[in-house]
C-alpha cells in the first residue's frame, strides 16, 4: 500500500472522528441550553401565575367594594352596577 493511501485514509477516519466529536459536543450543549431554558420558563410561569392570582383577587376585592358602594346607593337592580366607571 503506499505512503498517499495511508495519509488519504487517515485523514478521512481523522476527519470523521472530529466530526463525530464536534456532533456530541453540540448535542450535549443543545440538552444544557434547553434544560437552561425549560428553567426559566418554569420560573416565569410560576411569577405569571402568582400576578394572575394577585390582580384576580385585587378585581375581586374592587367588584365588592363597587357592588356595595351601588347597594348602599339602592342602585344594585339598576342597571348601574354593569355600566359604573372605575
């Protein structure tokens, strides 16, 4: 077999192995990057929900206060108590 032969083969499987590497490398960055992200998307969730339970009690809290303000008003039946502003 001759010398060129030799270096042709040993630089495809060379190159192959470098491939094979750089692959795994990128595959195991890539699982890092998304568990990286799944995280903080778990985080923003859970602050997402806590602001949507926050502001839907706080509306809760103002429909009350507006439906008694209305009530003490003998307007509850009106009509008002959909239509009152802020």
């Amino acid at each position: 077999m001759s010398t060129w032969l030799i270096a042709l083969a040993g630089g495809a499987v060379g190159s192959a192995l470098t491939a094979a590497l750089a692959f795994g490398a990128r595959l195991l960055a890539t699982r890092r990057e998304i568990e990286a992200t799944d995280r903080f998307v778990a985080d923003r969730d859970e602050d997402l929900a806590s602001w949507v339970a926050d502001r839907s009690l706080a509306l809760e809290r103002e429909l009350a206060a507006k439906t008694e303000a209305l009530n003490k008003q003998n307007l509850f039946y009106s009509g008002a108590h959909g239509t009152a502003p802020r």
